[in-house]
C-alpha cells in the first residue's frame, strides 16, 4: 500500500519556509505538491527545479528535496532550458514570482513560449515585489497603492497567461489560491504534457500587497479573487471595460506543437546518420 | 594533412578556438550574435551536432551564458562566446557562476569600446573587466592568447583549468587574433592533457566553498543538489545574513585561485634576467615586439620582455624578476592603460614603467613604435 500524501517527504529536512502567515505561497506548494503525489512520484527524483529572485523563487530552493537551481532574478528559464535540453528524462520546472518572470525576465519567458521549450513554468502571481517590499509589479491592477506608486498605480497590468499562449505554449492556464482543486487538476495535466507550459497563480501577499492596497484580512483578499474570478470563456464575452479589474481565470490554450526538446533531438540524429 | 606529430592544419583563429574547444570536451554552446565573435558560433552551429553536442543561439547574452552554467550542471562542459557589448551583458551571470563554482569557458573577442564603439575593430579594452567586471570579491582567471596556434591551446587550457579550480575562465582574445588565418599543428590526441571535474561518492553532501576544491554533481544523479548564488553552506542552503558562512565559502572561491597562482600562471619570457630594457605585452600587441627586441639589439640595446599568456591573476612573479633588472618597462596595449597599472603595482619601486597606448581604428602598435620607446632617454 502507498503511504498517503505528506508534504514533508518531498522537503530538505530541518528547514522551513521563510513565507510570511498567510502567505498565498503555501497554498501554492502544498498544490503541487499534492499534483505530484496523485501523479504517482513519491520523490523529486525525475524533476529538477530551477527559479529565480523573490518570493516564489525560495518555493523549491533549497526546501524541496531534489536537484534545485536558484538562478539570478529572471533568469531561471535559459538556465531550465540547457537543463531540458541535457536532461530530457527530467520534468524541469521553473517557480518564479510575477517581477521575476514576466518583469526582469520577460525577454526568456516569450522566445521560451516562441521555442514551445519543454519546462513547465509556475507563476506566482502577488501583482508586487514582495521581497524587496511591496513595489509596483508589471502585474499591478490599476490605480493599486503601492510603495512606489504612493497615488495610485498608473500603468495597465499584464496579461501573463494569454501572452504565453499567443507566443506559442503548449498550455498556459490561470488560477488563483483560492481555487486550489483547479489548479492541482491544471499542475497534473500540465507535468503530463510536453513543450511549454505555463501556469498563473495568483496568490496573496498579505504583507506587501493587503496591507497597502486596503484590504482587512488574507479572508478578504480571497473573496476577492473568487468574486472577480472569470471564467475564460466567459470573458470571452465579455467587453474590455467590463473585465477592468476581473482576473481571468481557466485554460487559455492547451495544444500539441513541435516543442524545442523535439526539434533539437532530430537535428542530432540527423547529424549523427550523415556524419556517423 | 596528417603527420606523425600531429594534424597541420591551415584555421582561423575562430575555427581553432572551436576544434580545441571540441577536443576539450566542450558538448554544449549557447550564444548571441555579435562582431567580431559570429565566427565562433557559427563553426560551432555547424560541429556540435556531429560530435552530439547541442547548440543554442539564444535571446541575448544573458540567455546564453545562463544556459551554459544550466549545461555545466548537467555535467556537460560548455562555452560561449561574445565581445564587449555583451561581455558586459553578462557580467551578473558571470559572477553567479564564481559563486556557485560553475566550470564554462567565456570567450570574449575584444573589439572597440566603450559603447558600441567599433564593432568591427580590434582594441585591448576589455583587460579590467574580465578581472573586475562583475560585484564582489572574487579571483578572475582569464587567458589571452596571440596566435592562432595558441588560441587551440589556451582554448583547451581554460576548459581544463575550469574543470580543475571549478570556476568560469575567460579568453580574453581580440578581433585580430581571432581572425588570422595561420598554420595550426593539432598535436595527436594521446598527447592532449584533458581534466575533467571532480565527481562526489555516492552519499557526500558537502559540494561548495571547501577548502580544496569541492566535488560537483550533476543534475540528475540523486544528490539533490542545491546551487544559489546567495550565501551558502557546503550544502548549498542559504543564508542571507550569517557573516561567518560567506567568509567561509568566499574565501573558499578566492583561496582555490590564490593558492594556485603559479599552476595558473603562464609566460613566455626572453632574457629577463640580462636586459636594460624591459617589455610587458600580451594579446596582439605582443605580435610586435619579437620584431622590434630584434631591432633594438642590433642598435646594442638589451631588450627583454614577459608576454602574458595569462592575464589573470596577474603574473606578478616574472614581472617582478623582469624590474629587478629592467631599468625601464614598456606596456604597449591597445586601450589608454589597463595593465600597466598592474605592472607599476608590482614593479614600479624598482623600474619605471612606461605605458604605450594606441586606440581607435583597430590600429595596432607597430614594431617602430615599441623600439621608438625602447630607444627615448
């Protein structure tokens, strides 16, 4: 009989997350995690973990118990890509905050999706740079408080997970921590799939984000990604001033392309018939 | 071709950078384009897939050496190559290899700066930043090599040094070096020296900052291994704020150089312990002064010189043995004084060092213009 899920057996034993209380980064890691046990994996022996700066980035490095890369802000994707290409029996993920990804290291993130690179890359989505104190993010909703936007943010947020999609992913797909049944479902299918894929959490950051933006407690950050949550296809229907401030949420594209890992295994093969 | 030394070959300094790097082990590259380094991604777009390497043209620089630190961790040896401009693009990453021990092989192809400068023009101006270009305190290890024979040997060199010290090697070559076209001797591949890294015993945890060089795994293997660029234990797990364990694996990445200097280092020198007149050259520049020690002798001066096949760290010995009898010691380089600063640390008490500088054009200091110096005063 297999053991039931406990997340401790998939952690570096002796250490413990450094996340603030309430911190939508749990929610996040206790997800995959659980994605991982139902896949079967009672290890992290066939996955290697690459990340950047910030917040999310500490998720695998050093606590998950597996080959973990901790890269420079922005750029976990190019260091997971020679990794894919080198180890192609390995599921190699990228956990990256918002700044991270899709801020300093947005260059990677769309020529990944371009190259369809077989990595799966998790998003956590706090709309702020948390670790450095609650500056605007790329990601921050309009007219947002933040420190450096002390009148108000006056930039549009990104839309990361269309983008993946309109840039050539395989799967890209957006939740939030308060739909954690989603997205397990949406971490199992995506660790099944090749190519590039991409998955959106956005999480709370009580500290950096609640306090300044005007929210009471983690309750209410959540009742406010369930309220403004809509469905893709919903949105669809929807008019550009009605989704001002809505978060999308569901599978933005799931399809079958020739992905890096493919095409690069047949120019060696190729090479190594003609110049054998 | 073939002869029972070896393998003659008429190559570009490109080419023979490429076909060392091979023969080194090199199975992965990753790069962007850039003058005057296109060459060397292009041999090796066109060899690696042969040899089952894989090659990558990447997004940008940044790209491209992270995905060779990602190669190294994967226990493939890799390179890339680039020139000023993106040299500087990479310098963060750079540094997050010293800090994480990560064996790669940057080739910076030096052209005219700063800014975009001359694209296409030789210089020398890139000398600090291979020493200094990234933050914090760390022990650069850079070669500089001037023909296209010795770009084939120091090319092999800095991948075996890497592999050995466990830390990023730079070739500091320039665009002239790196386009020459000359005769090259492959010498038969028995007699190449090829290090590889140290590997752990099943069951170590302890992969950084030791005393002597720390073992490396590779991704995949079961160690679970941690890399970081911040502070770390021997283990890889980090801590942010403890001074005592970044004394301990900084001084680590410092000391595995230090203490090896004279293994690192590498000269040719020529009459330095019989001469009134002493040269420091390295790169290009150092093509010019076989012609002008001969001149010079022929007008009854004696002339030596110490040409640094290493740049860094720094070949403070023989430089030293030089001013003991040099009276005076010309610098010659292609940027307004880089090295000579080095060379009045080491020996401007016993000698006076006297800089040659030419920029601009991709000129090169000729013969005439050394001897003209060799002859003042």
């Amino acid at each position: 009989m297999r053991e039931g899920f406990s997340p401790s057996k998939y952690l570096r034993p002796g250490l413990r997350f450094p996340f603030c209380p309430g911190c939508g980064l749990y929610v996040l890691s206790d997800t995959f995690l659980r994605a991982v046990y139902e896949l079967g994996y009672d290890d992290f022996r066939k996955f290697c973990f690459v990340s950047g700066i910030g917040c999310s980035s500490w998720i695998p490095s050093p606590y998950y118990l597996a080959d973990s890369v901790h890269t420079l802000h922005g750029r976990s994707i190019p260091v997971a890509t020679s990794i894919k290409l080198l180890r192609p029996g390995l599921h190699v993920v990228v956990f990256g905050g918002d700044g991270d990804i899709v801020g300093i290291g947005m260059g990677h993130f769309i020529h990944a999706a371009r190259r369809n690179t077989d990595i799966l890359v998790i998003m956590g989505n706090n709309m702020i740079y948390g670790m450095t104190g609650g500056q605007v993010a790329p990601t921050t909703p309009l007219k947002t408080r933040t420190t450096t936007t002390p009148y108000g943010s006056f930039e549009h947020p990104l839309d990361a997970a269309r983008l993946a999609a309109v840039a050539g992913a395989n799967y890209s797909a957006r939740w939030t921590t308060a739909h954690p049944k989603e997205l397990k479902e949406c971490f199992k299918k995506a660790l099944q799939m090749d190519g590039f894929r991409f998955i959106e959490v956005v999480a709370q950051c009580p500290t950096a984000y609640g306090r300044r933006a005007g929210f009471k407690d983690i309750g209410e950050m959540l009742k406010w990604f369930r309220e403004n949550a809509v469905p893709v296809t919903e949105a669809e229907k929807m008019g550009e001033e009605e989704l001002e401030g809505k978060i999308v949420v569901g599978e933005f594209v799931q399809r079958r392309r020739l992905t890096l890992v493919e095409s690069v295994y047949a120019v060696l093969k190729e090479a190594a018939q003609k110049y054998a | 071709m073939g002869c029972e030394k070896g393998t003659r070959a008429f190559l570009q300094g490109s080419e023979a950078c490429v076909e060392a790097a091979l023969i080194a082990g090199c199975r992965f590259f990753a790069g962007y384009p850039i003058s005057p380094a296109n060459e060397i991604s292009e041999h090796m777009a066109a060899r690696l897939p042969k040899v089952g390497g894989v090659f990558l043209q990447m997004e940008d620089e940044l790209a491209s050496i992270g995905a060779v630190v990602g190669a190294s961790w994967c226990g493939v040896k890799a390179m890339t190559a680039t020139s000023g401009p993106g040299f500087s693009l990479m310098q963060e990453t750079i540094g997050w290899a010293f800090m994480t021990e990560t064996p790669c092989v940057i080739v910076d192809v030096q052209r005219v700066g700063p800014g975009t400068g001359q694209a296409t023009k030789c210089a020398q101006g890139d000398v600090m930043q291979a020493r200094w270009g990234t933050h914090g305190d760390y022990m650069a290890v850079s070669l500089c090599p001037n023909s296209v024979q010795e770009i084939f040997e120091l090319t092999i060199r800095a991948f075996n040094l890497a592999e050995k010290y466990r830390t990023p090697v730079i070739i500091l070559a320039d665009e002239t070096t790196m386009h020459l076209r000359e005769h090259l001797l492959i010498p038969p591949s028995e007699s190449i020296e090829i290090v590889n890294r140290k590997k752990p015993k099943a069951g170590e945890q302890a992969f950084f900052g030791l005393e002597s060089v720390a073992p490396m795994p590779s991704i995949g293997e079961g160690f679970n291994v941690a890399v970081t660029g911040s502070t770390h234990d021997e283990r890889g797990v980090r801590f942010t704020a403890d001074p005592t364990v970044h004394r301990r694996v900084v001084e680590a990445i410092n000391n595995k150089i230090r203490k090896n200097i004279d293994d690192i280092v590498e000269v040719e020198s020529y009459n330095i312990e019989d001469c009134r007149v002493g040269i420091v050259a390295y790169g290009i520049t150092s093509r010019a002064i076989y012609e002008a020690v001969d001149e010079a002798e022929k007008r009854g001066v004696k002339v030596g010189y110490v040409r640094l096949k290493t740049l860094w760290p720094f070949p403070e010995k023989p430089v030293q043995r030089l001013a003991e009898n040099a009276e005076k010691i010309i610098v010659p380089e292609m940027n307004l004084g880089q090295i000579v600063n080095e060379v009045k640390r080491v020996a401007g008490c016993t000698a006076e060092v006297v800089p040659l500088n030419k920029i601009g054009g991709g000129e090169l200091i000729t013969p005439e213009e050394i001897l003209d110096k060799i002859l003042e005063g």
